[in-house]
C-alpha cells in the first residue's frame, strides 16, 4: 500500500482543486454516497500514489472512477493507471458520466454489490 509521504505534493493540491471543481456527474454521486446510501465512509478526489481517485472506499479498496469523455482519448494512461493501483491491492469500478447521469439507482446497486461479502 502506498504511503501518504510518497504522494507528491502537487497531488495533495490537485486533489484540493478537483474536489471545488467536480464534474456534473461526479457531484450527483457525491450527494448520493455521502449521504450514507451505500453504508459506508467515501473520500472524494483522493491522492493515491501518483494519482487521483474520484472516489475511495477506504475500508474496502475500491476506488470508483467517473469517466467523461475525455477518457475516450486516454484509453492508454487509464490502462496503467489501473494496472498500478490493482497491483497495490486497489479494486476499480469505472461508470461513464452518462451511467451516473440516467442510471444512478444502477450504479448505486452496483457500488452496494460490489462492497458486500458473497
């Protein structure tokens, strides 16, 4: 697991940044998860190593990213973005603004099965 102190520290501010900054989609999740309808403790825009989770799920590893559009031209990066934090123990569940936007009640499903032992 990476440590807090090898997180850059443009990270920290970046994060600080995109939290006051989120995207449409990323906000209507937020009001849905912090307000407690999965169960459980979520940061948002957290630093991770070298990179930035929409949103972190501590207690359970996972990490869920809410990709724009501009992922359609980043499919290379988010592949190793991906790779790196799965090798550090990391599961990531990736919905497209569109999922969040007209089937929030699936993502949230989704989030709740995904977080509850079989």
């Amino acid at each position: 697991m990476p440590r807090w102190e090898d997180i850059p520290q443009q990270n920290w501010s970046r994060s600080r940044e995109l939290r006051r900054a989120m995207t449409e989609a990323e906000e209507r999740l937020w009001q849905c998860i912090r307000a407690g309808k999965i169960g459980t403790r979520v940061r948002r825009q957290m630093p991770i190593g070298p990179f930035i989770a929409d949103f972190v799920l501590t207690e359970f590893k996972l990490i869920i990213e809410v990709d724009g559009d501009s992922h359609k031209e980043r499919v290379a990066y988010d592949g190793e973005r991906m790779d790196w934090l799965e090798a550090h123990g990391y599961k990531v569940a990736r919905y497209t603004n569109t999922d969040v936007m007209q089937k929030l009640e699936w993502v949230l499903e989704d989030i709740r099965e995904r977080i509850t032992p079989p």
